[in-house]
C-alpha cells in the first residue's frame, strides 16, 4: 500500500474531507459544506466580487499589517523597557547597535500603512454600501 493511499484512507483524512469530488453543482455545494477548509468561501461567487479595482482586498492588507505589527512589537518588546532612565536609550541602541534594530523602522511603518489600509477599507464599505443587508426580491431577507 502506497503512503498516499493509507493517508487518504485514514480516518483523519476523511473526517477532514468528507465529500469525493464534485461532479454537478450538488456534489459541489456538498463538498464545500462538508470540508473543513472549504466551508469558509462561498460555493459561488460572481464575476464582479473576483474583479480586482482600486480597493480589493484592503481588509486583507490590514490584517497583514496587523500581523506584521505583532511580529515586530514582539521582537521589540525584548529590547525596550518602557520606563523614564531606559527608554531613550534603548531607542537609540535599537538604532545603532542593535542588529534588530530595522525592526522598530517596520513597526512604525507599518503602523502608518494599517491606519492608512483601515481608513480606506472603512472609506470603500462606506462609499459601496457593504454595510447594509442585501436586498432581496421576494420582501425577506436573506
């Protein structure tokens, strides 16, 4: 038996992936719903929700930010003590001596960029109306 083989036959395999692969639209909704990592995207999505403009995806820049934030606070919460004696010096030996120290130059430019993304973000669901439920015909929502 081939590894490939006994790991898709495993019952860790196939708890994650319940549904073979789909052939008509049912067997795909069923895939999509019964996986664990595909559950998260819709089954379908219209052509204009994939188009790339001016503002795709500015959710996704900040939370990229967001995480290039943490990584470098983190990494900077080793060399820093927020106290009245050492903060300047310490600001001035991450400029200086320590090899880290282009870690303080990515978390505050990073910090600038999310507030910008954020505010765009907010701008474009606001201009485009995201906020709002969606219509329907019918009178329901839903």
């Amino acid at each position: 038996m081939s590894l490939f083989k006994s790991i898709t036959d495993s019952q860790i395999w196939r708890s994650i992936f319940r549904h073979k692969y789909p052939d008509n639209p049912r067997d795909q909704s069923l895939a999509v719903l019964s996986n664990v990592f595909l559950h998260l995207h819709p089954i379908k999505v219209r052509k204009s929700g994939v188009r790339i403009s001016f503002t795709w995806c500015m959710g996704g820049i900040t939370f990229f930010l967001f995480l290039i934030e943490t990584i470098t606070g983190v990494l900077l919460m080793f060399y820093y003590r927020p106290t009245v004696e050492f903060a300047f010096n310490d600001i001035r030996d991450l400029r200086d001596t320590v090899p880290i120290g282009i870690m303080r130059e990515l978390h505050r430019w990073g910090a600038h960029a999310m507030v910008i993304s954020v505010w765009f973000h907010m701008l474009r669901v606001f201009l485009t109306g995201s906020y709002k439920p969606r219509r329907v015909l019918s009178g329901t929502w839903g």
